[in-house]
C-alpha cells in the first residue's frame, strides 16, 4: 500500500509520500513514488503514484521517452496543466489496459491513480488527482488538498488545518503529521518519506527533501504528535455516565 498527499494553498504547493511497495513478514521494500519533470524556470511537474508498480513504473518510463523522444505532446510540450493532465491519464488509461490483457487467467488489478501537480510558465499553480479510468479532479480553494492510497488516516488532520490561506511551511508541517499518523496506523505505509515543496511562480523544484526512518526531525513530529493528542484528550471534560447528557428518545 501507499499514501501520497499534495496541498495547494495560496502560495505554493506541497507533495508527500511514502516509499513503501512490500510489507511482510520477511520482506521488506522501498520504491520511491514521487517523480519530477520540466525546465527550471520554465515549468515544473511533480506525479505521485500508488496502485499497480508495474503500471505506474511504465507510466513514468513512458514519460520520460515521450520527452528524450520529443514525441508530441510530453510534458515538456503540454500548453497548460490541464493538457498534462489529460496526457498523463491517457498513458495511465493505456498502460494499465496493456498489463491487464498481458496476463491470462484473470484477477490481476494493473489499476493505477496519480497526482500531478506543478505550473507553467504564464499560468497558475495546480494539482490534479487522475484516477485509474484516466479522468481527473482538481484540487479547489474548498478542497486544497488530495489524496492517493492509504488516505483515510492522515485525512482528518488536513481537514482541520489546511486551507487556502494556509502558510506554505504550516500545509508541509501538516502534509507530514498526516503522514505520520498514516505510517501509526497502517504498517504498509513507511519510510523515506519525499517531501517537495513547491513555492508559487518559482518554476523550480529545489525544495526536495528524502527523510529516512531515523530523521530527527520525523521522530521529533512524531514524538510531539503523541504527546500532544494524549495531552488534549486528558483535557476533555468527562462525562459523568450515573447522569449522561440528556437525549431526546422517542417510542
């Protein structure tokens, strides 16, 4: 399983995942599934990927010969984010059709989901989220954030924090407490974790740091986060069950 996040706020964007692909018993495997494209100062794209590995890897190397090939469109050649996104679920639509027929008997899920995000030159800052039939949504002032994988964990703290007004260090502080409730949850989900920050009309993609399991900073976030959930839950008012909040029941 996998868990990738991105948030678009006002002033930039924020992409993070995990890296996990195996989680059993005896094997253990990493697969990083953030992926970067463009030309600095030009355009910029970020994908992250979950679902099918053979999918989303064929899905990338494709990307990337459509570009060296100067095949038409790549992403280096898309007018606007929209068109990238149309163009990368394409692919996705293909390739997972392609792995689909490739094997008999049946039972094979080659079904893959994408985020792409990032901008080009003259236009805005945007993220789209692709689904497997190769059609997208968009994130949206009033959903600044999406979600690929394992997204039911770390959901309930981006719904509490994240808005469009929302700081750009505060929405990757966010994006990374999200993920690390995903990782307290869910054992499918684990490190190095990518995190890409992406400022607005900066048209690069310097921003792209590799945090490994024994990361202060990542243990510190999840030594607060723990600490800071028990203190709170200490803090709420008890309920006296002798004499409980009245409720109204009808025969």
């Amino acid at each position: 399983m996998t868990y990738c996040v991105a948030v678009r706020v006002d002033k930039g964007l924020v992409f993070v995942s995990d890296s996990r692909t195996n989680a059993g018993v005896d094997h253990l495997s990493t697969y990083s599934k953030m992926f970067t494209f463009g030309h600095e100062g030009q355009r910029s794209f970020v994908i992250l990927t979950a679902g099918n590995l053979a999918t989303t890897q064929s899905v990338i190397s494709q990307l990337k010969r459509d570009i060296k090939q100067k095949q038409t469109p790549n992403l280096l050649t898309v007018e606007n984010m929209t068109e990238a996104a149309e163009y990368v679920g394409q692919l996705s639509a293909s390739q997972q059709q392609k792995h689909s027929t490739a094997v008999a008997g049946g039972g094979f899920n080659a079904s893959a989901s994408f985020i792409l995000g990032g901008q080009i030159s003259g236009g805005s800052h945007r993220v789209f989220m692709i689904y497997p039939e190769g059609n997208f949504i968009k994130a949206t002032a009033e959903s600044p954030y999406l979600q690929i994988g394992e997204i039911k964990y770390g959901k309930p703290v981006l719904d509490r924090i994240i808005t469009r007004e929302t700081d750009l260090e505060e929405a990757a502080l966010a994006a990374l407490v999200s993920m690390d409730s995903t990782m307290r949850s869910n054992a499918t989900v684990g490190p190095p974790i990518d995190v890409m920050i992406y400022e607005k009309d900066s048209l690069s993609l310097s921003r792209h740091f590799i945090l490994q399991a024994d990361n202060p900073y990542l243990l510190e976030i999840k030594a607060a986060w723990d600490e800071k959930l028990k203190e709170a839950f200490a803090e709420l008012r008890r309920v006296n069950w002798n004499e409980p909040p009245s409720t109204a029941i009808e025969d």
